[in-house]
C-alpha cells in the first residue's frame, strides 16, 4: 500500500529541500485533535474504591504510629473511629481531585499540543473532498509515498507511541468520559467519524527531533528521497506550475525514480483516475 500527502502548489518546496512539515495538533483544523473529551480524572465509582482501598491499606501503620501516646482503650477505638471517617476523607478527596482536574487537563494537552507534531497521509489518491481541502481545489498535487519504508517504522520501543505509522480511528463518540480509561491510540489515533473521508493514517514525532524550525511554529523533517514514489498534480493544477514540478524531478538525480503522473477526470462517472503525465 501507498500513502498519499495533499499539499497546495507552493509546497514545491517540500521536494526541492526533502523537508516536510509535522504540525502541532493545536494549528490542525479537528479543534479536538490531541485534546480528548474527557470530564474527569476517573470515574467517580471508581475513584472511590482505589482510594477507600488505598486508606485501608495504609490504616494499620498510621494506626501504629499512635501507640506511644495512647493508652490501650483509645487504641482499641482508634480503628473504628478511622473507618468512620474513611468515607469523609475519600469524599474529600474525590473533590479535590475534580477541582483541580480542568487545570491538569489543560496543562497536559497544551504540553502534548506544543510538543509534538503530525504527518497526515491519506489512503487514497483521488479523493475529492481531499483534492479540494487540501490541494488548494485540485491546483496543488499529491506525493505519494511507500508505507514499507523504515523512516515510517522508526518506533524506539514496542511501547513507543511515536515514530510510526498508525491509522486513525474514527468514532461515533468519545471512547469514555474518563482520562485514566483512555488509551494511547484514543488520544494519539481516534478522531470523530465526521473526518472519515479522510482515510488518514499519521506518524507523530516529538518536535525537538525537528531537522529545521523557521519561526517558533513550523518544525521540518528530512524526507527520504526514497520513499517518495511518485508526484501527482491536480485537475487545475496550471501549466506552469506542472512544468516547474517536472523540471524538478527531471533536475535532481535524488528524484529520477519518482513517477510523473496527473490526475483527470474519469470518463463516464464523477470520479478521478490518476495517468501517467503526458
């Protein structure tokens, strides 16, 4: 299988230095990318128990501690009087933990949003919807890359969330409420199924691995010439602009494997077919 990235007529730059863009989820146009619809830590039911358990555990060596200067009899009542108000304190504790909860959100999805960038690809060559959104309405082109190439398989370990390849889910509604029964391909890889269309599949990467920052937004990573298979121009892409691409392929002896092809309408259906240039 290939992967496909839908860039406007400008990105020529994009083969011309072998950099490419992973944006930070917060400049993405999903406003929930990276940032979960979660309205608690945990549930509620469950936050009571492992605290209530935890309390538990932890009771009979603070009880402990009180041996020196209690007598007998207080010690005696002093479990009793702490299960008493075990529910109290795991009550207590539960509305600390939703009060501070809006601020450690926001703290963690802002850290993730300035921290790490996303290479979207697409599955699919000649969607319309994409061409329009994302090719600067069929002027722009698309490059089209191989999924089997190790820059996409780059994963430091098997718990690794980054580096590689991985493709996006799309749901209905959130998986939970909760942020601790989230896992990592809910945050990193799920969207709403409104982004369906998009077939997409995304490899993420921390930005401080970035090969060029311009400003202190745009991050750059070096593209392997040898992944790219072939470049794609649009329906409208303008003469010009296609000449100036195939000279660049044409020019660079890092490009002279990379097929020239265009997209046309299909004839007889409304469709697009991806030909040879001619």
């Amino acid at each position: 299988m290939s992967l496909y990235k839908y860039v406007t007529p400008d990105r020529l730059d994009i083969l011309k230095n072998l950099l490419i863009r992973f944006t930070q989820p917060t400049a993405l146009n999903d406003p929930f990318e990276l940032r979960p619809l979660v309205s608690g830590f945990r549930a509620p039911e469950v936050a009571a128990r492992d605290l209530a358990a935890e309390l538990e555990r932890q009771l009979p060596q603070e009880i402990e501690k009180y041996r020196t200067v209690l007598n007998p009899t207080q010690m005696a009542l002093l479990p009793a009087l702490a299960l008493q108000l075990k529910s109290q304190m795991v009550g207590q504790a539960i509305e600390q933990i939703d009060a501070f909860f809006p601020t450690l959100k926001k703290s963690l999805f802002d850290m993730l949003g300035n921290s790490l960038g996303i290479l979207s690809l697409s599955e699919v060559p000649i969607n319309l919807l994409m061409w329009a959104h994302y090719a600067a309405n069929h002027t722009g082109f698309v490059i089209e890359f191989d999924d089997k190439h190790p820059w996409f398989w780059a994963k430091l370990a098997e718990t690794d969330e980054f580096r590689h390849l991985r493709k996006v889910s799309y749901l209905d509604k959130p998986p939970s409420p909760y942020l601790t029964e989230w896992k990592g391909h809910d945050v990193f890889c799920s969207k709403l199924k409104i982004w369906e269309y998009e077939q997409e599949w995304r490899i993420i990467r921390p930005l401080q691995e970035a090969a060029k920052r311009i400003g202190g937004e745009i991050y750059l990573f070096e593209v392997p010439p040898e992944s790219i298979r072939s470049v794609i121009t649009g329906i409208k892409t303008p003469s010009e602009s296609a000449a100036e691409l195939w000279k660049l392929l044409n020019s660079e002896p890092k490009l002279a494997h990379v097929r020239k092809l265009q997209a046309q309408l299909s004839i007889g259906d409304n469709s697009i077919e991806i030909v040879p240039e001619s």
